[in-house]
C-alpha cells in the first residue's frame, strides 16, 4: 500500500482513472466535473495537497483550460510571449532533435510546488531561488527537470521566474513532461499541453525536452503523435518519455522515427535500492542501444539514502507519507548494512568530503545514467553537485552492487502507472 501511495504522487491521477476512457471529445464542463468526482476518493488527497496556487495550477477536469498558455501567464515582463508564435521563432540555427549536451547530474523540480510528500510552503520560495542560482551560477549547463504535474504546474512557474532573472540563460537546459490524463486521448492534447507548459515557463524558445511523463491505459499512440507535432512544430527541441518499459520504448522509439523525430531520453526510477531497470528486464541496455540517455529520478530513493535516517528517531522527522515507507525500510537489516557500506566508500573520500548521498549519486553516475536528485535548500544543492568533485573505482562499483543486491525498497507491483495500453496489448510499463 505505502508503494502504492508514494507513487501516487509521480502518477498522481492515472490510477484513479486508468479503468475510465475519456475522450478529449467531451466537451461539457458538468460531465469532467462529474468524472472528476466520481474519482475524488482516491485522488482528492493528492490534488488538495499539491495545490498551492490557484492561478497556477492545472484545473484537470478541463483540458481545453489548461491549454491555454495565457491561462498560466506567469508575473512576467510585458517583453515575454509566451505563445507558439513566439517559441516557434527560435532561431534557425537552432538544430531541434540534437538535444542540448546534457551534464552528469540534473536537479529534479518535483518538491518545487508538492505538498504531500515535500511540505512545500511558498513562503519558502526564496530557498527554491537561492538552489537555482547556485546550480546556474556554478555549473554549465544545468538541467532542471519540471511537470506540469508537480504543484500542477507551481513548478513550471517558479522555474520560468527564475530563468527569466537570468543574462544569458544559453546554459539552461529546461526538462518537462506532459501529464497522460485518461481524458487525453488525442494527438492535440499533447501540442496544447506543451503550449500551456510554455506558458507557465514563459521563456520564450522551444522546451529544451519534453517528455511524456507516464504511459495511460489508452490512446498511448496518440500522445506519441502528438509529440511528434509538437517537435515538428518547433515547440521543442527534443522528445523523451518516463517510467516507460523495454517494449514500450522500443515502440515509440519506432514510431517516431517513421516520422523522422529521435527520442532522446527515458526518464526512470534507479537507485541503490531500486535497481530493476538493470536487474530485472534490461531496460537500461534497451535505452543505450537505442542511443538514448537515462534520467535517473529519485537517486536517493525519496531520502533514504540521504544518510539523515538511521533509526525511528530520526523517522519522526519526516512528515506525509514517507514515514510509513521509512519506518519499514529502516527496520530491515539489509539497509543498514547498505548503508554502512556507503559511509564506508564516503570515508575513502574524505579528503573530498564525500557524503552518504554524494555515494549515491555517483553510483548512478557509473551505471552511466543522469541522476536528477531534488534540492530545496543551499546546502542539498551543494552537496548533489559536490558529487563531481570526486569519483567511485571499480571496486567500490561492485562493493555497493554486492552488499545492494536484491533489495527493493518499494514494490513493483504496487505501481499506479497502467501496466498494458489496453487498446494495443502492448506492455508500456514493468519496472
């Protein structure tokens, strides 16, 4: 169940509605709000607590809505566009499908914006600021990796602020993803999403990459061809997916190139302990030959391998539904061994003060994904990116495979994201 809910929020509603077919053709108000509430008992929670500002957030039970760029306008100069004329006149130089050369770590926006799981609270905006200008004063480039989903589209917003504060925000790789609602069903709602994402970043060029964020029970070709357009377009420059498995990589990867368009990434949940798109079904193989590049979310597995929790004390820190997950993790022998073994390979290193967490990522690093930890405060942006300052060998690879293996700190089973498209048969997720 404590699965199930932490994945809630990566997914947030599919589960809840993954057993309706919606079509983007209803268009009555009344009948999405009466769909919306027929669902509310399982995603009420998830929306209420992810909402933090009206005139930002996603209305979901209205599509035509939430397409609408200048619905989401963020406080911007009156110098932005945010419309598709605007980012369609990128310059021509500008070679859309290269994607941007990506760096060896990213930071993930999920926490900009979410309630439930991260206790966001707006009055602590100006952290999310200072995390921004560190990684973009520092590092070159930087990825940040958003959804319209995370604070239904708070994230977006935050991010497009800040990037706009920039001089030259050249080295600023902006990453987000389209959010498969069950009552998206057509190719356009892909473009109109992408359009109200742009709004919200109000940037003024292409979306650097755009993903689809999770597969759907259905209509998963039609989100394919609606990226495509959206490629084709000039909205983005290059198209990526998450949380997809091998078969239904392979498929997009197919399709897209029938109509000339690279997929470039696949952004996926790997970690220390969680592990199963090496060791369970070769979904990282699948991904590298293709040529595509892995983003690893959620490196630290949610915090656990942070270092910061060690027994029921510290747990009682940790507020929403994370502690129920912590609590059954930390009583398992196997993690703190794991752990142990971490501070081990951290000790090594200490002439670069290498962390617990900083292990972590950089173990990601050598299996030769993109970890994109979050960071809300300085000091976890300092130290993701103090992850470069040094590097694991060989042996401190196979030691942590070693003491790691088999542990899985959620199930798999429990995943809210729809296993089959039901209208191919095809496997869109298993790991």
């Amino acid at each position: 169940m404590m699965g199930r809910l932490l994945l809630l929020a990566l997914a947030a509603l599919p589960r809840a509605f993954s057993a309706l077919h919606i079509s983007d053709d209803i268009t009555s108000s009344f009948s999405r709000r009466a769909f919306v509430s027929r669902s509310a008992s399982v995603a009420t929670s998830t929306l209420a607590s992810t909402i933090s500002s009206p005139a930002n957030a996603i209305v979901p039970e209205d599509d035509d809505a939430a397409a609408s760029p200048s619905s989401f306008a963020p406080p911007s100069s009156s110098s932005l566009s945010p419309s598709s004329s605007a980012i369609a006149s990128a310059s021509s130089s500008e070679k859309l499908g290269n994607i941007p050369k990506l760096p060896p770590i990213g930071l993930g926006c999920w926490s900009w914006g979410d309630s439930l799981f991260w206790g966001y609270d707006p009055r602590n905006d100006d952290d999310l600021r200072s995390v921004f200008e560190y990684a973009t004063s520092r590092h070159a480039p930087v990825l940040f990796d958003s959804a319209e989903l995370y604070g239904l589209g708070r994230s977006e917003t935050l991010l497009g602020i800040y990037s706009r504060s920039l001089k030259d925000p050249g080295d600023v790789v902006i990453a987000t993803k389209f959010a498969a609602y069950p009552w998206r069903t057509k190719p356009e709602s892909v473009v109109r999403a992408c359009e109200a994402s742009a709004g919200r970043l109000g940037t003024g060029r292409p979306i650097d990459l755009y993903q689809i964020h999770f597969p759907n029970a259905y209509a998963n070709e039609a989100y394919w061809d609606g990226i495509a357009d959206a490629y084709e377009k000039g909205l983005i420059r290059a198209v990526g997916v998450s949380n997809y498995g091998v078969d239904a990589v392979r498929a997009c990867h197919a399709a897209l190139l029938r109509r000339g368009v690279p997929l470039s990434t696949n952004q996926i949940q790997y970690s220390l302990l969680y592990q199963h798109p090496e060791k369970s079904n070769g979904l990282l193989r699948c991904c590298k030959d293709l040529g595509m590049e892995v983003l690893a979310y959620s490196p630290l597995a949610l915090g656990l391998l942070s270092g910061k929790y060690a027994n029921t004390d510290d747990i009682r820190k940790v507020g929403g539904p994370r502690r129920a997950l912590f609590e059954r993790n930390v009583a398992n022998p196997q993690l703190s061994e794991i752990i142990g073994a971490m501070r081990d390979v951290a000790d090594g290193h200490a002439e670069s003060g290498a962390t617990v967490s900083q292990v972590a990522i950089n173990w990601c690093i050598a299996k030769g994904t993109i970890p994109i930890p979050g960071a809300r405060t300085l000091r976890q942006v300092e130290s993701n990116y103090g992850s470069l300052d040094w590097k694991m060998n060989e042996d401190e690879i196979k030691f942590l495979d070693k003491v790691s293996r088999g542990y899985s700190y959620i199930d798999v089973s429990a995943s809210p994201f729809p296993r089959v498209d039901k209208d191919t048969g095809l496997v869109m997720f298993d790991s």
